[in-house]
C-alpha cells in the first residue's frame, strides 16, 4: 500500500485553490481535482496494510487544527518545475514534526532529510511541456484550519493518482 499522512482542507478553500489550478493555462498545466487538495505532512511509500495498525494511533493522536493561511503560488520544484502549488503559512511545522516523529517512533517512517516545506500541489505540468519560468497567477490569502489529519493511500492510475482515506482524525477548530 502507498500511504501518505495530511491535512485536510475546509471546502472554502478547497474551492478556492481549484478555481486557482483551473485557471492557469490548461494547455500547460493540469489542475488537481478537488477531492485529492491536501497538504501532505509526512509520505510514507509502500508499506505493507498491516503497518495501518501502527500508523493510526500517531493520527488519532491529533486534536487541535493550527491556524493557516494560503501564501504564494510557486512553482515547484524551482529549477525545472513540474508542479503548481500553493505555499502555506503558520505554525504547521509543529503537527508535521509531531506526526513525523510518532511515525518514526511506531517505526514505520523515517523522516526525509529536507527541511519540511508546507504547500497544496494545485496543477501539475503536462507531458512534452517545457515549465514556465514564473507562476502564472496570484491567489488572495485566505486563513483557515484544517478540519482533521488522515491516513490516506494513494493509488496510481493512468492519469494521475486517487486517494482514499483509511484513518481520520477531527481536529478541533481553535487556534493551536
């Protein structure tokens, strides 16, 4: 199984970020479908199912959402782009730290030696395409929290992947 840990994204934002993706040239970038918006906090790989086990206690042991706010739009990575994403701000550092750490501890995970870099993959670059040198729009910030972090697994199809969630946790809409 190809698992991932995320955070998901209110509706409001959710719609905001896809009408950013399908507004950006449709012959150079393909948009995100809304259902698959997140931000990952921490790619697990192929891990076999009965590593869910072990995983979902480190998830359910979240409890409240970190205020966060949309950024810029970048182009990722910035060399020679494949992705269109949305950067984002606040003190979402401390729930990926504490994700990623659980998972080492449940020693299912090890953490990527890059620093951690909060953003929402919102279009991605079409085949034979040669990446823009700049984004190609701009997005008014939005602030939100994220309704619940969730085990998903990821599976690869032709075009593109689908995500289905396994493991959910509500977080509690205050500020963390």
């Amino acid at each position: 199984m190809r698992l991932f840990v995320a955070l998901d994204l209110p509706e409001d934002v959710r719609d905001a970020l896809t009408a950013a993706g399908q507004a950006a040239d449709p012959e150079v970038w393909r948009p995100v479908k809304p259902e698959s918006l997140h931000i990952t906090l921490a790619f697990l790989g192929e891990r076999p199912e009965e590593d869910v086990e072990a995983i979902a206690p480190v998830v359910l042991a979240e409890s409240v959402a970190p205020r966060l706010e949309l950024g810029d739009v970048l182009l990722l990575p910035p060399r020679r782009a494949r992705v269109l994403t949305v950067e984002i701000h606040g003190p979402l550092g401390d729930l990926q730290a504490r994700v990623s750490a659980g998972l080492e501890a449940a020693g299912v995970y090890t953490p990527e030696t890059r620093p951690f870099r909060a953003h929402v993959t919102i279009a991605r670059l079409r085949p034979r395409v040669r990446p823009p040198r700049e984004a190609p729009l701009a997005l008014a910030p939005i602030a939100f929290a994220g309704p619940s972090v969730t085990l998903y697994v990821s599976r690869l199809h032709q075009h593109g992947a689908t995500y289905q969630p396994l493991v959910k946790a509500p977080l509690a809409q205050r500020v963390a």
